[in-house]
C-alpha cells in the first residue's frame, strides 16, 4: 500500500481509511480532512472509472478537503469528509457491498456522516440505514440532495451575470457538461428561463432521455466542449475539467457547474482570472446539496425553509467573493479559499495580489 500522506493532494487529513473486504469485493477509501467546526461530512462516490486504488485514494482526498471548505463557506458547524468506493454501481450484488460499507462508516461513530454522491441512489441511503444510523438525505425529510445542488448553482450563475452587468438568462447560451442528475436539473431549470442550452454526455443513454423531454437542445461530444461558444460553461460531471490542456481553448465569460474539483490545480483560477473568466469555486455553486443534507443533522430536524434561506445566503455570499476578488485583484477561488479558511481554522490570511501587496 502507497503513503498516502505523500501524495500532493494530502492537505493534513485527520484519517484515512482503507477499504477492503474480499466476501463482497468492497474496495475504496474514506477520508477525514478536518472537523473544526464538526464532524465530517461528505456524500459517498461509488464508480468503477478509478484507472487503479492510487487514483482512488486521490479523489476521496481532494473530495473531502473541498467538503471542508463547503461547509465553512456555508456557515455549516461541520467539517469535510468524503468515501469512495471503487465498484460498478449497476452490480447486481452492490447490497452486499452496500452493507459492509455501513458497517465501515458506524465504526467511526458519528465522526463522518455520508450520503449521495456520484453512483450511489436515495434509495441506496435507506438501504445502509438499515445498518447505520450516520448516513444522510432520509427519504420524507432531505431526500436526494442534486436538485438542490442544481438549484444553488442556478442562483450562482445569475449572482455572477449580475457581478458583470449582464444580468438575465433569457436568450443567454449555456453549456453543461454532464446530465447525470444535477446536470439535468440545471439544464431544465435554465431552459424554463428561456435560456440556449447546449449539452454533452458521454453517455449516450443520458442524452437520448434529455432530448426526449427537450428535443430542441443541441448537443456536442465530450471531446468539443471547450470549443463551443457560449455564455457560461456550466462542469456537471466529475470534475478535472478545466486544466493546463484545454484553458488556452475556454472561451467562456463565466464558469459555474455543479462539479467538485472542476479546476485540475488551484493555479488553474488564476489563469481564468488573468484571462477575463469569471470562475465561481465549485463549492461555493454547489453548496445547496450539502445544505439540504446537512439540515437533517442540525436542532430541531430537518426544516425546509431553513434549507432555502440557507441556500439564498449563498448569493451574498458568492457577491463578497467576487467584490473582493476585484478589489484585491485575485481569483475569485482564492479568495472563497481564504474566507473558508478563516472560519475553520480560525484564523485570517494574508493573500497577495499581482502587485506584490499582502492583504485580506
């Protein structure tokens, strides 16, 4: 086994946990990054797309880290946690593995509380709350967080229009990346704006089922995404999808998606920045899932209209970035990084700007 703590995505995690049962073939990691403000929180990845267990072990780090910062730019009293389990989702023998997995996550006892994420269904949670009680996104009270992950990005993207003075999504051209579930849902949501949708899947299946609910959307491959022109590419899918291979080819004004981890290195937003891209930091967009999810933990149980003030706050949130970043001159996803960190560790950062200044 690799030393995870030298890999370059290792940020001083509290715990990583190597998954692995050979009855039900359950591979995969968790990882606590930090608990601060709470215990860990972060839905569970499952996917057999991992090239190997290294590749793995790198997500669940990056993963986690980002959920930490969600939860601090959110005001939620928790912290970043994520598991990912390396497995075809469609496995008819998945319950096995399912359950062995809720027995893994109850003897961290109450340190890391999870639910959906990429592969895994609400009806996959109900199931491992069979065998334990910390997974999140209860059928009757959060139930499958994407709609609101959708939904806090659609509020993003108009916070961010807004910031460059092109308020309104009418007529506007939009380019999602990705239908799985919050993929669609943005989609719908801009298209009953009145807004262009143009749309990828690399799964065909996914595009044959949008088209049949919207058949005036047009579709690109995967691999001509960048090229097309539009007013905001909106990442859905799983993440890496701006990097040093396809930026010089991002044309976009603005880009805000429902994908974690969707710049390949932080120095990507600086990039952006310096070319006139307003970047919106993933977990910031996305924030609505986490806080639906997390709303069932908090006093007093779940409470809907809780969750959606909590979710509007993000818009005000998204502003004091992006005022910030035009005042300081630094990319929008160091500041939201500095702001998150202030809350968790408690501490303010000094960030420096082109000039050389140190401020923040």
């Amino acid at each position: 086994m690799f030393n995870y703590a030298k890999l370059p995505e290792f940020d001083n995690h509290e715990t990583v946990i190597s998954l692995s049962d050979g009855q039900t073939g359950l591979r995969g990691f968790i990882a606590i990054h930090n608990t601060n403000l709470g215990p860990a929180l972060g839905g569970t990845r499952i996917t057999s797309f991992y090239p190997n267990e290294e590749a793995a072990i790198k997500d669940a780090l990056r993963l986690s880290r980002a959920m930490t910062y969600k939860c601090a730019i959110a005001d939620l009293p928790f912290g970043g946690g994520k598991g990912v389990i390396i497995a075809d989702p469609e496995d008819p023998q998945l319950n096995d593995l399912l359950q062995q997995y809720a027995r893994k996550v109850s003897t961290l006892e109450g340190q890391f509380y999870t639910g959906e994420d990429v592969g895994l269904t609400e009806e996959n949670v109900q199931f491992m709350l069979k065998f334990s009680p910390y997974f999140i996104g209860k059928t009757g009270l959060a139930g499958d967080p994407s709609r609101y992950a959708a939904y806090s990005t659609f509020l993003a993207i108009q916070t961010a229009l807004e910031f460059l003075g092109k308020a309104g999504l009418a007529g506007k051209k939009f380019v999602i990346k990705g239908l799985g579930k919050t993929g669609s849902e943005l989609a719908r949501l801009l298209i009953e704006a009145k807004s262009k949708v143009i749309a990828s899947d690399a799964d065909e299946s996914k595009i044959r089922e949008f088209k049949s609910k919207y058949p005036n959307t047009e579709f690109v491959p995967v691999k001509n995404i960048e090229e097309v022109r539009a007013d905001v590419f909106c990442p859905c899918s799983l993440g890496n999808d701006i990097t040093e291979g396809n930026i010089g080819r991002v044309k976009f004004s603005v880009i805000a998606g429902t994908a974690n981890n969707q710049l390949e290195a932080d120095e990507i937003g600086d990039k952006l920045f310096n070319s006139g891209i307003l970047y919106v930091p993933d977990y910031v967009s996305n924030a609505g899932g986490l806080i639906n999810v997390a709303d069932e933990l908090l006093p007093g149980g779940y409470n809907r209209d809780r969750v959606m003030d909590g979710i509007n706050r993000i818009q005000l949130t998204l502003r004091e970035i992006l005022v910030r970043s035009q005042l300081l001159a630094i990319s929008p996803n160091k500041i939201a990084d500095a702001m998150a960190r202030s809350v968790f560790d408690k501490v303010s950062l000094p960030l420096q700007n082109k000039n050389g200044n140190t401020t923040f």
